[in-house]
C-alpha cells in the first residue's frame, strides 16, 4: 500500500477525515489543556506561552482541524495527508531506533482502540535486533498497578485495562527504570505516557488524536518527536493496514 492508497483507507476507516471525535470536545479541551487541567495537560510542561488561538491554530496546522472558528458544534476532522506525513517520519524514526538495537518503551492509555498497534510495532522492533524494556516490577497506581502485556505498558485496575490520559504511570515507570540504570532510548507511546517522556527529555514518539492538544503542541515546541493525529479509539482491527504501512516503510519484520 502506498501513501495515497493508505490515506484514502484512513478516511474511509473513519481513522482521519471525519472522525467520530466531536468539536465542542476539541475546543473544550484546548482550553483545559491551558488551565492544566489533570486529564488534559498529559504531563506536557511547555517552555513557551501560549493563547487559545495559539492552539488552535497548532491543531489546524499539524492535525487539520476545522479552521472555521465560528464551527463550534458537529463533527470534526483529521487531514489524512497529515495523518500519512507523520507516519512517515513515526516510521523512520521507529527504524533508526529499531535498527541500531537501542532500548524501546512502548505504552498506551487506549488499550482498547491502540495496545495491538503498540503490541505489534514492539515484536517488530524486537525482532530487528532493539531491546524492548521490560519493568522489574509492577508498580502501583490508583487502586491498581502498571502491568506490561507483548511489551506495552498500561494501567490496569479492577480486573481491566484503564483508559488514561495520567502522565504519572510514566513517571513511575521511568523513575523504576532509571533506579535500575536504564534509560529508553526511545518511548513509542501516546497520552500522558507520551507527554511526560518528552517532558522530561526523554526521546519520545506517539499517536493522538484531535482532542489531544497537549501532544501536538509538545512536538510544536520540539519535546516529543512526532505526534501522528489519528482517531485513538476505534476497533484495532482497522488499525491493521497503517501498522502494515508502518513496519514496510522501517523495513522491520512482521509476524
């Protein structure tokens, strides 16, 4: 599959074009980001000032929001074309990690739509010759713990995997690692887990969608690498074609 071929099947998957994610979320929680709101701010801690037109014009330029600002109310959209530029470059970062055997972390807050996508992308790294780090022990948050399934990190409480925009399972994770002498190399993740990594220096890539301000205002200031604007959470399945896309463009191994 090339670029235009895959950029037609993310709109027609409902990955990019217009996507279920409704406006006044979008517009909601760029404003949350800004006041710093717990479940928006993603562990993101900016190093310039920015205005609620200085965000939304970031989500118009690198995600493809609407940029009619009087459209407040329906639905929204991702540029697909934009969605596949920073595939491209999630890819060929991806590979020259993978590639020189560095250490990976990878995580998710929506294991429900992006754990497979995680999942997949660490055996292939794995298999290229990177070391994928595991955690010497689970550790616990909220009424619940840190647990790693095929490689990827993410919350789980009660029984089930959680959903989460928090950056701390990131920093206890990494403060985990580091008291073992181990530092990523890369973090391949998204939400809080990707923003707190690029806060806190720490090479760092990842996917979000277009109520993830955070994110791509964290690549706008040149902390995290590379934000892929994508919807997050739909069936994984769908999900299959891109991490196909993927692994050809880093010439990594699939299963």
């Amino acid at each position: 599959m090339d670029s235009s071929e895959l950029a037609s099947y993310l709109d027609f998957a409902g990955i990019t074009g217009n996507v279920a994610t409704a406006r006044e979320d979008n517009l909601r929680h760029i404003q949350l980001f800004l006041d710093g709101n717990e479940h928006l701010e993603f562990g993101v801690k900016t190093t310039g000032q920015w205005s609620y037109d200085d965000v939304f014009d970031v989500m118009h330029r690198r995600v493809g929001i609407n940029p009619d600002r009087d459209h407040t109310v329906g639905p929204d959209t991702i540029d697909a074309a934009k969605c596949v530029a920073s595939l491209d470059r999630f890819a060929d970062r991806l590979a020259e990690a993978a590639h020189a055997g560095q250490r990976l972390l990878f995580a998710t807050g929506h294991p429900a739509g992006l754990l497979p996508v995680h999942a997949a992308l660490a055996a292939a790294a794995a298999r290229a010759g990177a070391e994928v780090l595991t955690l010497p022990a689970w550790p616990d948050f909220r009424d619940g713990d840190i647990r790693q399934m095929f490689g990827v990190l993410a919350w789980h409480q009660h029984g089930g995997l959680m959903h989460t925009h928090f950056p701390e399972p990131m920093r206890l994770c990494l403060d985990q690692l580091i008291a073992e002498g181990v530092t990523p190399d890369l973090v391949v993740a998204d939400h809080g887990w990707a923003g707190y990594a690029a806060s806190a220096g720490i090479p760092a890539i990842g996917f979000a969608d277009c109520n993830d301000p955070g994110l791509f205002v964290s690549e706008a200031e040149g902390q995290l690498e590379v934000a892929v604007p994508l919807d997050d959470n739909l069936n994984p399945a769908l999900y299959g074609p891109m991490v196909d896309y993927l692994l050809e463009r880093a010439r990594l191994p699939s299963c």
